[in-house]
C-alpha cells in the first residue's frame, strides 16, 4: 500500500466514525423527562375558557 492509500483509508474511516457516531446519539434515549411529564410548568395561570375559543 503507498501513502495515498493509507490515508484515504484513514478519512474514510474517520467519516464512517462519524456519521455512526450521529447516529447513534440521534437514535439513544435522552436524559430528560419521561412520558406524561409537565417538566415543571406551572399550567394554574392559563384559563382553560379563553384557549377552547
């Protein structure tokens, strides 16, 4: 293998790297809320009357 090789070996390598890394942390689970969390909004000041209109 000359040089030119090896290092279009190496960025290919590095992209593949790459977009399995952006996939993998697109794809696992965040640390935020679970399901059915109101994430500390306080909902006591909206009138329910005025946002059915």
């Amino acid at each position: 293998m000359n040089i030119q090789s090896i290092i279009i070996f190496i960025i290919f390598a590095a992209a593949v790297w790459y977009i399995g890394r952006l996939m993998y942390r697109n794809l696992s689970a965040t640390k935020g809320c679970g399901e059915n969390c109101k994430c500390g909004v306080d909902f006591s000041k909206i009138d329910p009357a005025k946002t059915l209109k």
